[in-house]
C-alpha cells in the first residue's frame, strides 16, 4: 500500500494548538483546539494527510487533560475549507484515495464519539471538510461575520466525504440537506449566511465577531452545566425524506443530466443516511464506509480532474486574462453613456450604475423608450432596497445617477460609451457616427454586439482606435463572462480600459479577435447546426435534442434556441454562414419559423414538452434520420473541428480560454472542464483534428 503523503508532498500543513482554559463559573477546563496554518485569513486552512495528523495529535493532547469539554477553533475569520485539492491530481490509484476518506474520518469522528461534549466555535469561514469538523461536533456556534458555510463538493464533481452526507441530513432533515449538498452546490456554488445556517439548525447559536470566543466559551459553560438544552428537531424518516431525495434527482438530472457523478453519488449517499444512526458506532462504521467508497471511484474519475481544471480556470486565470495589457494604460471612467433603452440596455445601465457609481445617461429614438429604461432600472433599486441590499441612501444616490436623454449631445462629460442597439452594421456604424460628433477624441466607443465585425463598425469613424467589443451575456447580472474583442485599429489604452471596467463591473473578460460570433456564439451556433442539420434531415426534433446531454450545456439546444429567440439566433447563425459557408449552413426549416414568428420548437401542455404541431408542419424533413448516438458524435466532433480553427486563427490564446468562456457565458459543466477535456476524454478531439487539446494530466487522471 502506497503512503498518502507522497501524493500531498507540497500541502501546506494545518497546524491544531491545543489550550488549556478555565472559564468562570465552570468548575473544570475546557480543552480548545485552534485550527492555523501559520497564514492570513488569504490563505486558509485546509486538511491534507498532514493537516488531519496534526488535528489528531491535538486531540489526544485535549483528551489527556481530562476536560469538561473539547472545542474547535479557527484562526481569525477562517475555521477550515475543507480538504487540500492541491494534492488531488497526483492520487492516481484507489487505494490512495481511500486512504484520504478514511484518515479523515478517523479524526474527526472522534468528536462525534467522545464522553465528553465537544463544541464547534465556528469563528470564520467553514467549507467542505471545515464544516464537517462542525457536524462531527456535538454543538456548534457560528460567529455573525463568518463568510462562508457550507458543503460545495458536488460543484466540484465530489461528495461530502468526511461525514457530511450522513450527518447534516440527520441533524437538519433531509430536505434541509439537500438545499445545502445539492442544490446550493449546483447552483453556481452557493453558500450559506451565518444566519441561514442558525436558521437550518446546523448553527445552535449566533454571536458577535468581536468577542465572538468569549460569548461561545460562556455559552458552551452554560450547555455543560445544563443550564441550556440546545433544541434538536425530530427527523422524519418517512415520507419527507423520500420527497427530498425525490427533490434532490429532479435538480441533479436538471443541472447535469446526471452526467455529473459526484452529484449522483452524493444523493445517493444522502438516501443511505435514512438508515444511519448517527449516536451508534457501528452504524457510522458502515455509513463512513459507504463515504469512503464514493470518495474513492470519484477521485480517480476524469470527471473530476475536469473540474478541479474548470475550477482553477475561474478562480484563477479568469483574474488574469490572457492578452490584457497592462493595467497602468487604462484610463478612468467618470461617466457612462448607454445607446438604447431596450432591456439589454436597461440591464446594463442597472449594472454600470451599480458597480461604477458614475452617472449613467441613456438615449433612445424617442422620450417614451428612455422613460421606460430610466424607469426600469429606478424600480430594480427599489426591488433592492425592498430586499435590504441597499441602505435608503445608497438607493437614492443610485438613482439619481441615472438619467435618460433624447439627445446624444449629453454624453458629452462621458468616458464610456455602449451601444445596445438593433443587431445590424448599419444602424451601429450610424449610432457610433453621431456620437462621435459629442464626445472627446478618448471617450472609449464599446458595442455589445454578438457576433459583428468590430473593425468594420469602426472604419469610418474619426478615431477608430478607440473601438472595442465588449459583448455580455443575458441575463447580464447573473451570466459573469465578458467578450472583449479587440478590432484592427483598437488600442491598448482602450483594451486596457475594457479590461479595467470589466473587473470593476465584477464581470470575467475574454479576450477574443475580431471574427464571426467571437467565442461563445461561434462555438454554440456550430453545435447548433448540427443538430438542426440533423433535424433538416429526418430526425425527430425529441431525437435531435435529446442527443447531447453529455455535453454539459445547462439546457437542451431547442430550449437555448427558445432563450435566446429564433430571430437573434438566426441572424448570428446568417453572420457565420456569410464568413464560413463550408460548416455553417442554411436551414429552410429554421427560417420558416423564424418568418412564422414562433417563439420556438416546442410547446408545453398536459403531456409535457411537445414539438408544436404547426411547427412541425412547417419545417420540411427529409427521409435519413440520425440516431441519439449519431448527433452526439457529429456535434462534438464539429465542435472539436471548430475549436481547432478558432485556435489556429488565434481568436483566442489558448484551449483553457474556450473552455473559460464556455463555463462562464453558458454554464457549461465543470465535470467537463467546460469542453475540451471532455472533447479529449470522449476520443472527438482526435477523431477530428488528430490531436488532443490538453496534455495529457491537464485536466484528466
């Protein structure tokens, strides 16, 4: 048997202190072990092989002094995160992941299983495995500014594996548990309030972040002498937990078409615990086991290697695009004007108000439309300070920063420009013209437009070196990726601003050339086409749709189609046939119900999602129908085909951009790295373009 160590040999140990403590009116001490791997609150605390070593040895010293309680501790604004990922990609066999769950176990359920109480003072942030040091505990206080609580393993393809699946439902309920393991997770990794997690019942008290140690000492003297019974909900283990588990599939097979297994493995885990009594050893025995094999086949699982890649991709290079220039050549922005007073724009004006808190001036052809606009992003203040996320103040400040104007001549004191207009070259190379007859020579001219040539929008204008894409995605304030696209003429003072802007409208940028679609619509558009293809051809739309599950898109693409409009994906499907006439092709079904008006494929009734019968008959189809496993293979090898020309042609700097793109734009799955480690894992890569996109390891076991 291989030792574990060597796989975490660069981990950044956790150190745990233990402190002998007399609290007043306590007759005996409380043993409290601080958790402080000797870093700032920047670089938290995390449990490899060395960490749990320490925390282990901790312990037998806590449980030598013969304490009247043992609590756990973090170092200031941080309890732990849960399990060192750094080590993961070097595990290579099961064996060495197993290791991992059953040292894990072994620590902390020695907190669980002690005669003597055990607290959790969760002063800080407490994710993963740090949280699951607070199940294992038999009481737990949380501190009002702890950042973070929860468990988001299956977002990263994993399960809770230190306790977590089988205690927290059996502490919380299970329909608790699988808003917190499940669809917290999926859902874009959210966590918890301190607040949110008293209210679960996984805190049994609140306190201040000041004295915050004080208070839980006093409060853990208080349990110890009996003088307060923390409450403990009965569990129902009838009906409710079926419902919940029942709940917890229809959000996985949604989120993922249970193509994702960690978040399979972690329901089914959550089933298990209905069973499990968390007071009996040999029950937890049994449980933890149960744990531990999961643990083990998804840590060795590509799945998995993808989405620790996907993961680094976002919290990492997306803070650091590739291309930018240097951020010294940005200039300041001190006020935005916005073309149009369509919902794009009212959207963006919301976001720039928001974040930049510059005024914000938007035009329109008429008073009614920018009335309207103003009036949309005034009532999304208000819906914000209904919710208390916004003081009265800050509310008023906001809105009166926004103002709207039927002449462009007021964006005069404006640095920044966007239009949100009509999807045409035309009507933007017009829009841009007439500003540029107001504005200073330096005001910086962004489009959102989606898929139209940058340069050719620029070309007649004055300064055209001050041009630049910066094409969002919708709904704008959820979907956090940013296409900037750098024309021919674009500068790098003007890049750079974007780039700044970007950051500060907490949004990720890509940078992307200047060619048909950019990144994101080129991609989705070819795999678009090869299901309409297929459609075009015979295939039944079900079929068709149905087939490319595995891809990891959040959505089928007839049901994308819907989203976005037929009329807008046309007309980015017409931009990309005009430049690519060899992979893009015309379909005279899809442009007989963009004419028809239909606002998509399917209709919805009694029985389900149906294809909408006057859709069906207008769409012509021929004789040779493809099966499910046929348009799989055919998108993902023309999706694969294209990113390799998008490489070549330098539309981006490398594969990780794609999938950064992918991930960030679409919410394409992390189990699948966004697409190219799938694309490799699937064997399309080769098959299309005799390589693969990622050396192997990157991204893979």
């Amino acid at each position: 048997m291989s030792d574990i160590t060597t796989a975490f040999t660069d981990e950044v140990v956790t150190n745990a202190f233990t402190k002998i403590i007399s609290v007043p009116g306590l007759e005996g001490s409380i043993a409290l072990v601080t958790l402080d791997n000797g870093f700032d609150h920047t670089k938290p605390s995390t449990f490899g092989p060395g960490g749990l070593a320490k925390f282990d040895a901790a312990l037998d010293e806590a449980f030598a002094a013969n304490p009247v309680a043992i609590a756990v501790t973090g170092k200031p604004f941080i309890f732990a995160v849960g399990a060192d990922l750094n080590g993961v990609p070097n595990i290579k066999t099961k064996d060495e992941a197993l290791q991992i769950g059953q040292l894990g176990h072994k620590v902390f359920r020695r907190l669980r299983e002690s005669t003597i109480p055990t607290f959790a003072f969760i002063n800080g942030a407490a994710l993963g495995g740090g949280l699951e040091v607070g199940l294992h505990s038999h009481y737990r206080t949380v501190a009002e500014n702890a950042a973070a609580l929860g468990l988001p393993e299956a977002f990263l393809g994993l399960v809770p594996g230190w306790g977590g699946t089988q205690l927290l439902p059996n502490i919380i309920g299970a329909s608790n548990a699988v808003t917190v393991v499940i669809e917290n997770a999926l859902n874009q990794n959210r966590v918890l309030k301190p607040q949110q997690a008293l209210d679960l019942g996984i805190a049994d008290a609140l306190f201040g972040g000041a004295d915050f140690l004080e208070q839980s000492l006093a409060w853990a003297a208080q349990v110890i002498k009996g003088e307060i019974t923390p409450a403990r909900p009965e569990i129902d283990r009838g009906q409710a937990w079926d419902d919940a588990i029942a709940r917890a599939k229809g959000i996985v097979a949604g989120k993922t078409n249970n193509f994702a297994p960690g978040p399979v493995a972690a329901v089914e885990l959550l089933e298990l615990a209905k069973s499990t009594d968390i007071t009996d050893s040999a029950s937890l025995d049994k449980a933890f086991a149960a744990e531990d094999e999961a643990l083990s086949t998804l840590l060795v699982k590509d799945e998995l290697r993808a989405g620790l890649y996907a993961f680094d991709l976002v919290q990492k290079r997306a803070k650091r695009p590739a291309g930018a220039p240097d951020k010294s050549l940005a200039r300041k922005i001190s006020g935005v004007g916005i073309v149009g007073a369509g919902l794009m724009a009212s959207q963006l004006a919301l976001l720039f108000v928001r974040q930049l808190k510059v005024p914000v001036i938007l035009t329109d052809i008429d008073q009614e439309r920018i009335d309207k606009g103003v009036g949309y992003v005034h009532g999304e203040i208000d819906k914000l300070l209904g919710k208390k996320r916004l003081s009265p103040d800050a509310a008023n400040r906001l809105k009166a920063l926004v103002s709207g104007s039927i002449d462009k001549s007021a964006f005069a004191k404006t640095d920044f420009v966007i239009e949100a207009v009509f999807e045409n070259l035309d009507v933007k190379k017009k829009v841009f013209a007439e500003v540029e007859e107001f504005v200073s020579a330096e005001t910086i001219l962004a489009t959102n437009t989606s898929s139209l040539s940058i340069t050719k929008m620029a070309a007649d204008l004055k300064h055209p070196e001050r041009v630049v894409g910066f094409h969002f995605f919708n709904p704008v304030a959820v979907l956090p990726l940013l296409e900037v696209v750098k024309g021919e003429k674009t500068d790098d003072a003007t890049l750079a601003t974007a780039f700044a802007t970007a950051k500060t409208l907490k949004k990720s940028a890509v940078l992307s050339a200047d060619l048909p679609g950019f990144v994101f619509n080129r991609l989705v558009t070819r795999a678009s086409n090869e299901i309409i293809s297929a459609i075009d051809e015979g295939t039944p739309f079900d079929v068709a749709d149905g087939a490319v599950g595995e891809l990891g898109m959040p959505m089928s693409p007839l049901t994308l189609l819907a989203l976005v409009g037929p009329a807008v994906a046309l007309h980015t499907a017409e931009t990309l046939a005009e430049a690519y006439p060899d992979r893009f092709k015309d379909s005279a079904g899809f442009r007989a119900l963009v004419e028809a008006k239909k606002p998509g494929v399917w209709t919805y009734g009694p029985e389900g999602q149906v294809v909408d019968p006057e859709v069906a008959a207008l769409w012509p189809q021929g004789d040779s129908p493809s099966t499910a496993e046929q348009v799989l293979d055919r998108t993902r090898n023309a999706i694969a085909d294209e990113i390799k020309i998008m490489l070549d042609e330098g539309v981006v700097a490398a594969a990780e951009d794609i999938d950064l793109c992918l991930l960030l734009g679409g919410g394409f799955g992390f189990w699948n790295g966004g697409i190219t480690p799938y694309l490799d894992r699937s064997g399309a890569s080769e098959a299309a373009t005799g390589q693969r996109f990622l050396a192997p390891g990157v991204a893979s076991v």
